[in-house]
C-alpha cells in the first residue's frame, strides 16, 4: 500500500499501526462511472465519510457495499475530524466521500485531508469522475493550461473582484454555479470581461446531460428563453485572447446605465466606468462620446 506522508520533517513512531484515508471519487452522475478499485476499498475500510449520506447510501446499495456510513460535511466538519482522526490513529482505514465526483475539490473534504497530513496519517487518492475534467475534455476551449475557480463569492463586491482579477487571464476560467444564479454570473462575466466564447456543460453523464456552446451573450440568451434551468452546472470561458477590454456593447450599456441612474456629468461617468472594469479613460470616453453622438442624431431626426 503506497504511503503519503508529510515531508516536513514529521515521523510517527510507527505508521503502519495508523489507518489511511482514502479519499474516493464516486460518480457524478452516472452510476456506471466508478472505478474498480473503488468499490473494492469501500468494501475494504472500517468507515465511510460522506458528505450526502443519501446519495451514498444509493451507489453503496447498488454495489453492495455494507460499511458504517457517517455524514461529513460543510456543517459537521470541525465537529467530526478529531474523531476521524482518532479512528485513524487507531488503525482504522476511512474512506472519504463527496456526493458526486472527487472528494476535496470545491467541498469540505479538504478539511479532511488537510488534519490527516498534519497528524502524519497516509492519504491515499482512489481517482475517477470530475466535473471540471469531464466538461473540459468535450468543451472545445484550449486545456493545456486552465484554471479552476469553483463556485464564486456569493457577495456581489467579492466575486466582481474576483472576476476583475481573472480578466487578463489568458487561460480557459472553469466555473461552477448553481442554476438559478448561473444567468447573472454570466452576464457578470460579460461585463466585465467581454463576450467570449463560452460551454455550459449541464448535467454531465445523466439522462439530460446537455453542452451549449458559442458566445456568453448567445448560450444566455438561450438559457434565459426556458421556463426553468435544473441540475448541475460547470461554466467554462475562454481565456483573455488580447486587449482584455470590454466589448463595446457591454461598455455602452454600462454607460447607459450609469447616466440613466445617477444623471451624472459624462466625464464623472467615464471616470466610474474606467476604474471599475480597469479600462484607460480614454477608450471609455472615446465610445461616450460615440455614445453622445448617436444620441444627439437621433434627436435631431426625430424632430
């Protein structure tokens, strides 16, 4: 069995006496999507640690897999690490579980593994389905080289830095939203970073797994048109390809606003504008003035 130890200098005194944590992908979707060797050290260890013991409990079924079974999750996850800990120190073997896909990626089973690294115990990565992965693979967009951002700040000021950082990144940007705030983060996107080529990779390996690809503002519009939008979805953005500006329309719009809703001299609004998407004035206050012009034709036609 392959060791992880720390590599800080910390020995325990007898590390075969200690459990190891596995940490266990499971599918994300469809059942079918699970390895081997997976099933074989569910089947194996003392302990399951799950974060959605429902869920587990259906592929545990499924494979016929009889171990305890304990919720582990975002709520319970300082309570019950010193106790898994023990359980490890002891001998016991854990297996750690997410609801779907691979354990610790944007879910509280680093707080897990994290504790175990520290307390010298062997962890284990048992690998298999990803969201990020499995959407990334079928995207289209460029993947030898992305990042992964997960699920952004629910606070508004927070994720638009956040956005306002990963703007001059040249690198496919994978995101996960739920459904009912994916339009408005799209939309955020488009602000700020420009109309770039996008997929929503929506319920990947199920019944209704779905990849809508072509611009931000084409996929919203198609989303937008529905009575409803379900199930899990991974947003993936093409990376900076240049300037790293707004495209004009999203500048226009903005412009409109901030006018309509303050009625604000134009160069307070440039100024705004110019500092909250990190543009130079000068390209904003070339398309005001743009902006200015078309206005004033169309008032003198109409009259």
């Amino acid at each position: 069995m392959p060791l992880s130890l720390p590599t800080d200098g910390v020995n325990p005194t007898n590390p075969a006496a200690r459990g190891t944590l596995f940490v266990v992908a499971t599918p994300i979707g469809h059942m079918e999507d699970i390895t081997l060797r997976a099933i074989r050290i569910l089947k194996e260890v003392e302990l399951i640690a799950a974060e959605d013991t429902r869920q587990t409990r259906k592929l545990m079924t499924r494979y016929e897999v009889s171990k305890p079974l304990l919720s582990y999750h975002d709520h319970n996850k300082e309570k019950r690490t010193p106790a898994l800990i023990e359980k490890l120190k002891a001998g016991n073997s854990i297996a750690l579980v997410t609801d779907a896909g691979t354990p610790s990626v944007s879910d509280p089973g680093h707080y897990l593994v994290r504790a175990a690294i520290r307390a010298a115990i062997p962890v284990v990565p048992i690998p298999g389905a990803s969201a990020l992965i499995a959407a990334l693979s079928v995207s289209g967009l460029p993947t030898d080289s992305f990042v992964f951002v997960g699920f952004v700040p629910r606070k508004s000021s927070k994720r638009r830095d956040l956005l306002k950082r990963l703007k001059e990144e040249p690198h496919t940007l994978i995101f996960y939203e739920s459904p009912k705030r994916l339009l408005g983060l799209m939309q955020e996107v488009i602000n700020l970073m420009g109309d770039r080529k996008a997929v929503v990779a929506r319920e990947l390996t199920k019944i209704h797994e779905e990849n809508l690809r072509g611009s931000l503002s084409k996929i919203l519009k198609v989303l937008a048109a529905r009575s409803a939008l379900k199930g899990e979805c991974t947003l993936l953005v093409g990376g900076c390809e240049g300037a790293g500006e707004l495209d004009r329309n999203s500048l226009v719009r903005e412009l409109k606003r901030l006018r309509l809703e303050t009625g604000r001299p134009l160069s307070d609004v440039v100024k705004e504008v110019a500092k909250e998407y990190g543009l130079s004035r000068k390209v904003v206050y070339e398309e005001a003035l743009k902006l200015k012009k078309e206005a004033s034709n169309a008032s003198n036609k109409s009259k």
